[in-house]
C-alpha cells in the first residue's frame, strides 16, 4: 500500500487513547503500523461533522492519492438541532464517491447504540436512536451504492464491554481503538489490499485511567456536556412540536398521512 488517509471525527483523531506525553494515538496509527503504507495521513479533527469531512478533509486527502481510505464520521452530526438525514447521505455519497473515485479502497462504519454505552434519559435517548438508526441507513446506503467495506460496530464483538470504552463513555478506550484497527485492516483485506501485520489487542503504550479520572471527568466534563447536548436537542424537539401542532390548526380538516411500513434495511458487510 502506497498511501492511507484517516477521515472523521474525534475517534479517528485518537480520543480516548492518550500516551505518556501528552496527545492522542487512536486506531489511526496502529492500522498504519498493520497495513505498512509509504505515507500516511490522519486528516480527523475533533468535532468534525460530516460538511466538515467534505469541506476541508476530503480535498487534503484526495491531494495524497491515497489507495485506502478509512471514514469515520456522523455521530456529531447525530447530537445537533440540525440534524439532516438526507443532507447527509448527499454529503457522503460526495465523499466516497469522490475517494473511490480516486482509485481509494474505501472502509466506513455502521454506529452502535450509543445509550448502552453512555446513559441519557429516555426521552433523550429515544432522539438519538432514531438518529442513530436514520445515520446507519444513510451509511449503509452509502456504502452499497459504491460497493465499500463497513464496520458495523453493533456487531463488533466486544464492542459493549466496558473496558473498550475510555473514562468519558464517548471516545474508545486503548482496547477499543485496537478493535477499530483489526476491524479496518479486516476491511482492506476484504477489498484486496495487503495487510503485512495484524494488530494486536494487548494494550500496551497507554496511559492507564483511575477511578479518580472517571469521577473527575464526570464532574468536570460529562455533566456539562450531557447539559449542553439535551439542551440543543430538547429546543429541537420542542419546536417540532410547535410547529406540529400549528400545522394541526392551520388544516384542521386534513386526515393524517398515511404511513407505510418500513422496508426491509439494506444489507451490511461486516469488515471483510
């Protein structure tokens, strides 16, 4: 393999697997280390959002003509007001089309359910699994239209232990970012692409996390972010309603639509 660009979020920028020093190692590094490219490039930044993948990773990772590229991105997008599903599916399709395309062996994911992981309240979580649910049909269309691989971490085994899982619930821990990485070089063998090494799931080089790093995260980090997070989202669901029910008044006499049933969901490869 000549090149490999890293694209995404938080978790593809190495979140939640810190190293003595200071920073970030992630799945990103240790997937290089098994695949053996001549360059490669992490292009993740925390917070990015799909547009952002689009607007300012994907030309810098087209300029490194990479022959993989790993994408991992959307949960953000899933946490806002804003959320649009077919928005998103227009600006992925953009993406992958774009990196396979360039002659790109392509591997995305399919999300997990985030609440067993990190607990929300019921209203809050019942939001966010249906956009989860709404993200992981964009992403597997996605993926069939362009014959990709994806990682489907709901059946990712280990997946919900939590000792794959970092202080903040959010990020993977040092063993869930090795997971990451076997599943990803999984998913370029599968499209034909060496893979020299297998990466190995004893952790090693991490910084271990105390009880203490748990109860200090919670209280300085995860209740204001929970707070934020619910906020913007219970205002989104508030005004849904409201503009619900104006509607309801404003067309009385208009019977509800119909609704048919859902159809079948597209297949998913797992990694491979």
């Amino acid at each position: 393999m000549r090149s490999l660009a890293v694209l995404g979020d938080s978790v593809a920028a190495g979140m939640g697997d810190p190293v003595a020093g200071g920073g970030w190692r992630g799945f990103a590094p240790l997937l290089a280390e098994a695949v053996e490219p001549a360059r490669f490039t992490n292009l993740a930044s925390s917070g990015a959002r799909v547009a952002d993948v689009r607007r300012a990773q994907l030309p810098a990772a087209l300029r490194a003509r990479p022959d993989a590229a790993v994408l991992m991105i959307g949960m953000n997008d899933t946490m806002r007001s804003d959320f649009d599903a077919a928005l998103l599916r227009q600006q992925l399709d953009h993406v992958v089309c774009s990196l396979v395309g360039a002659g790109a062996a392509v591997v995305t994911i399919r999300y997990h359910d985030h609440a067993r992981v990190f607990p929300v309240p019921g209203p809050l979580r019942r939001l966010l699994t249906r956009r989860i649910e709404a993200l992981n049909r964009v992403l597997t269309s996605v993926a069939e239209s362009h014959g990709t691989a994806i990682v489907d971490l709901d059946r990712l085994p280990g997946a919900y232990h939590p000792d794959a899982w970092s202080v903040d619930r959010l990020h993977p821990s040092e063993l869930g970012h090795r997971m990451l990485a076997a599943a990803f070089a999984e998913g370029l063998a599968g499209q034909g692409l060496a893979v020299p090494s297998q990466v190995a799931l004893t952790c090693s080089g991490g910084v271990p996390v105390s009880r203490l790093d748990h109860v200090r995260w919670l209280l300085i980090k995860g209740v204001p972010w929970l707070a934020g997070r619910a906020g913007d989202l219970t205002r989104y669901s508030l005004i849904s309603l409201l503009r619900a029910l104006f509607r309801r008044r404003r067309h009385p006499s208009i019977a509800p639509a119909h609704v048919c049933p859902a159809s079948d969901s597209p297949q998913v490869w797992p990694a491979g």
